[in-house]
C-alpha cells in the first residue's frame, strides 16, 4: 500500500512538472514572438521627420499643443521638461513608464537633435532653450490584462500565471488522486459491512468477496 501510494504521488508529481514545463514554454514562446513582431527598425522614414520638425523649432515658441499635433500626424506623442518639472505631455501611461524608466537622465545635446531606442520605442529629443522637447513614438506593445506593457513585465506576469496555473494543477491531480485512492481503499470495508448487515438479516446465500490487501480482508 505504501508503495503504491508513493508510486501514485510521483506520477502526480511527474504530470504537473510536464504540464508545467509544456504550457511555460508554450506561453513565453508566445510572448517573445508577440514583442519581436511589433519590433522596428532604431531608425524610419518617420523619425527622420520628427528630428526635422523638433531641430526646425523655434527656441522662443511656446506652443507646445501646435507642435504635438505636427508629431501626431507621424504617430509620435510629446512631452516638455522645464527645470526637471513636465509642463506638457501627451504621453500615454506606458510611454510615461517607458521615458522614467529609461529617459529620464538623457543628455540631450545643446545643438541639433539625438534619436534612442528601448524595447522597439524609438524617442527623439533636443534642448529648447530652456525647455526640454522629446517625441515619442506611439507604441505597437502587445496589450496584456487591458494595458501595454514592457517585455519584462510581460513574462513576469507570465511567470505568475503559469505558477499559479502549475499550483491548480497539482491541486486537481491531488484532489482525484486522493478521491481515486479513498474509494479503493473504501471498497473492501464497504464490502464487509454489506456483507455484515446480509448476514444480520440471515441472508448467507452470498460469499463475500476477499480479494485485496491481506490487512483489509476478513479474518
């Protein structure tokens, strides 16, 4: 008996690694391929043109709306820093992320403009006077649970998906293990009692089955 249910236990264990191994690597190889399809070039016929709007703009103009809407017709969203502080931005969420994260210290230079590139976003920036100007472009991030996301965070949401998928699993395949092994070990006692209320009510027609374990059968 000991046996079997070590044996039984291992099987269990052995299926959920599998499926766990499986459905990882199933659902990270999704989630790599998604990120490198929505990848672009460090540089397009788009970013050239950004780099000539924002070099093209005068320092004394203050009308950041005007040159927002310039970089929107080329799909580019823009944000202004004075002294540190945003004073405009028409970033989404993702791209605020994505700017802190990896552009917020950027020496942009005194003259002329500098394009950078993380995770497929490219952005392009210049001082203004004493404005910073940075246009980004929009980003074609696969969305996950209704929002954009970087690819780190991605596959650690994945992560945990898969982890608490593997736990449910394991729990399932626990759960009919334990519900398989209380019936056959419930079968011979159930046996014993049916035979013990035919015999209480004088029926000896009927043998009673003693095949199982020896410390489950009759005496």
């Amino acid at each position: 008996m000991r046996r079997q249910i070590f044996f039984f236990h291992m099987v269990t264990l052995i299926l959920a690694l599998l499926t766990l191994l499986t459905v990882s690597g199933g659902v990270l190889h999704l989630v790599f391929r998604a990120y490198q399809d929505q990848a672009v070039p460090a540089a397009d016929s788009r970013s050239d043109q950004v780099q000539s709007t924002l070099a093209s703009w005068p320092e004394e103009a203050r009308d950041w709306w005007e040159l927002d809407q310039s970089l929107a017709k080329l799909d580019y969203r823009l944000a202004v820093e004075e002294n540190h502080q945003v004073v405009y931005s028409s970033l989404n969420q993702f791209q605020k992320d994505l700017y802190n994260r990896s552009f917020a210290n950027a020496s942009w230079p005194e003259s002329g403009t500098l394009s950078l590139q993380d995770q497929g976003v490219i952005i392009v920036g210049r001082r203004c006077g004493d404005a910073v100007l940075v246009a980004m472009m929009e980003p074609k991030t696969p969305e996950m649970f209704g929002q954009q996301r970087s690819q780190n965070e991605a596959a650690l949401i994945s992560f945990s998906v898969i982890g608490l998928a593997a736990i449910a699993i394991i729990g399932v395949l626990s759960f009919l293990f334990t519900q398989y092994q209380v019936r056959r070990i419930l079968k011979p006692v159930n046996a014993i009692i049916q035979a013990a209320g035919r015999v209480e009510r004088g029926d000896l027609s009927t043998p009673l089955d003693c095949k199982g374990p020896e410390e489950k059968r009759p005496l």
